[in-house]
C-alpha cells in the first residue's frame, strides 16, 4: 500500500511543480533492505540531469520510481507536477523510457517497433506512419526499418529504443545506462543524438556509471552511492570541489606503489598546498593556460594509492614530477591527466566507479 504523501494534503510550491521532476526523501525498501535512502533531488525543464553512482547504487529503482513502475516506500514525488503513484497513467503519458535492459520486440521491423508502441499510447495510424519515418531519420536507422530486430547491432538495438521512447513527443526522457556494453563509436554516435534531443529542449533524465558520459551530457548531477547522494553539481564544479586540476599518475611496481606514496606525500607536502583550493582553473573543461612551475607552486593537495598505481593529485602535476624526479624517485609509468568525476567519486567513496 502506498504511503500517502505530504503532497496530497499540502499545495506544492511554485517552484516544486514548475520542476520536470521533484523528488524529496525518496525511500525504496525491499524487505530490510534499503535500495533508495531518503535522496532528494530536483531537475529543472529542460536540464540535463545525471545520476552517477556504481552497480547497485540504486540508480536503477530509483528511475522506476519516476516512471511509475515501482512504488516507493516512503517521500514525495512529483513529475510535470503530477505524482507517479497517483496519476500513472498521465505521468507515462509525458515520459519516454529507455530502460537498462533493451525490451524490443523482436519479432518485429524495426518500423513496427515504433509504431506498435505508439498504438500503447492510442496515437492514429496515420500520426504514427509518418512519425515513424521522422523517428528512424533521427536514429540514423532509416535504411533497417524493414529489418527484424534481431538482425541490429547493440548500437543500432539502442537507438531504435530511444526512437521508440520519442514516440509520444515526451517532455522528459529517462535514460538507464543509455550507453553501457556498446563500442566507443557507438557510444559517440548516441551521445550525438541525445545532445541533439537536449538542444531542442527535452529534459533528459540519465543513469550512468561511465564518469565520460556524465561529463558529456550532465549539466548538473548526482553522484549516487548506496542509496544516498554523496555529492550534488556541474561536472567542472564537482571537480572544483572535491579534486585538484591535475594528476599525476605513477606506477613503482605493485610491491612498491605504497611504500613510495608515504616517502612522496612527505616530499610534495611542503610544495604550496595553499594553492589546493585557489586555482581558478580547476574545471576539466577550461582549456590549458601557461602557468610557470617549479618549486612551491605544486598545489599538493593528496596521495590515492590504487592497486596498481598511485594518484597524486596536485594543482600543477607536472611540477610534482618535476619535484618527484628531482628527488631521485624514478616511476616505471608517469602519466599527467586533468582531474575527472572518476576522481571526484574516488574521494568522496574511498572506491572506484567501476568495479
Ligand atoms: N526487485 C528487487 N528486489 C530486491 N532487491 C532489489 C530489487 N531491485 C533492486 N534491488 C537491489 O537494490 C539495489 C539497487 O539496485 P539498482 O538496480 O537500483 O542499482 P543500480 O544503481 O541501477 O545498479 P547498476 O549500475 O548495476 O544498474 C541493489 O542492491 C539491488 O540488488
Ligand atoms: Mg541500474
């Protein structure tokens, strides 16, 4: 039995249902345990909006809560203004789904996909005969509309769920792992479309465990970790936040990789920590710019020791090597990289975001 909600009794506010989606102490329960617990979020018309977290985060349920296919145990939900247990129906009504797992028929074309979808909703024939043209045009599959879906690619097999997801003309699309299993060209090709999609203004909804991903389709995002938000933001202010501008990874050998990052934090330790946090550069979008190195401007902030490798996360990561080789440390690997989300959530779990 669904729990009933503050919001049946109160009026939300202006700004609670203007939101595409709202969503405050969401908690899903299955037995004792606890998928989903108590998260709070809300994304504006039109936002692109991520859920990032590892396997099992509850990313999952927590996007069935929205589409109103599972109920929750407890919290309030309110999605075009409406509340997905209440009003299930019209909240489908305004959403296109992608679930993680692709749920095509595969008896049918790849046209009949479309169009069998659209008569779930009750759209005309003749509505759905020439959307469906428009809608393969959009996922690059015009040339397969007559080929059974078995016969597609893993790409091709996602595409064709977006289009189909498009039929009813939703105001907001929910995204489960658009891209997870699929090749790097693959992947490239759908994030062109959904970039396309978030120009004409659909407010897109995603889950994702690939940090790439998340930098390039999320304006704002939740980093999600055992049912709780860890850490709310842009993905450039997320890196602001929570890392350096650059790191430096090393690699010493795996018997030796711990005993170096004590020796090295004790060395780059007095190397300008206090510009740690007063790098206006700090956002992994902002293009290279001529900082002078050497001693005191390292911006040492920490040492990340990971199985195989160190992280030394510096405002300047060339200067730390610089320092490093200096000292008469010699790595077997150096490699010098902007900070990502993967380090954002390395800091804020203790792990990594693919397990
Ligand atoms: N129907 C269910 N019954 C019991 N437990 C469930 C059910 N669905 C999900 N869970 C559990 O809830 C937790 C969150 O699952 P969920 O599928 O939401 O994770 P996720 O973040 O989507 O992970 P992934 O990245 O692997 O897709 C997991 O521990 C999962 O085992
Ligand atoms: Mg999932």
């Amino acid at each position: 039995m669904p729990i009933t909600t503050a919001l049946a009794s109160s009026a939300p506010s202006e700004t609670v249902s203007a939101a595409a989606i709202h969503a405050q102490d969401l908690v899903k329960k299955y037995g004792d345990f606890t998928a989903v617990d108590g998260i709070s979020f809300s994304v504006t018309r039109g936002e692109s909006f991520g859920l990032l977290g590892p396997n099992g985060a509850g990313k999952s349920t927590t996007m069935r809560m929205i589409a109103a296919v599972a109920s929750r145990t407890s919290g309030q939900m309110l999605v075009a203004g409406l509340d997905p247990e209440q009003q299930g129906p019209e909240v489908r009504a305004r959403l296109g789904v992608i679930p993680q797992q692709d749920n095509l028929d595969e008896e049918l074309t790849v046209r009949e996909n479309i169009i069998m979808y659209g008569r779930y909703f009750g759209l005309p024939r003749r509505y759905l005969l020439a959307k469906a043209d428009e809608l393969l045009t959009f996922a690059q599959l015009e040339h397969k509309a007559n080929s059974r879906v078995e016969d597609l690619s893993g790409g091709m097999k996602r595409r064709l769920t977006i289009a189909r997801a498009l039929v009813n003309e939703p105001e907001v699309l929910l995204l489960d792992e658009p891209t997870t299993g699929l090749d790097p060209q693959a992947r490239h090709v759908l994030w062109d479309r959904l970039f396309r999609l978030k120009e004409s203004g659909t407010t897109l909804v995603l889950t994702t465990h690939h940090m790439d991903e998340a930098e390039q389709l999320c304006d704002r995002l939740v980093v999600v970790d055992h049912g709780t938000i860890m850490a709310e933001g842009s993905p450039a202010g997320l890196i602001r936040e929570h890392s350096t501008r650059e790191v430096l990874e090393l690699r010493f050998g795996m018997d030796r990789n711990a005993e170096q990052a004590k020796t090295l934090e004790e060395l780059l330790t007095n190397t300008g920590r206090d510009m740690a946090r007063t790098d206006p550069y700090g956002s992994a979008r902002v293009p290279d710019v001529a900082v002078p190195t050497g001693t005191g401007e390292v911006g040492f902030s920490h040492i990340e020791v990971l199985p195989d490798r160190l992280l030394v996360y510096a405002e300047q990561a060339e200067a730390a090597m610089e320092k490093i080789h200096a000292a008469g440390h010699r790595p077997m690997t150096s490699l010098v990289r902007r900070s990502s989300l993967e380090d954002v959530f390395l800091r804020l779990t203790g792990r990594s975001l693919i397990d």
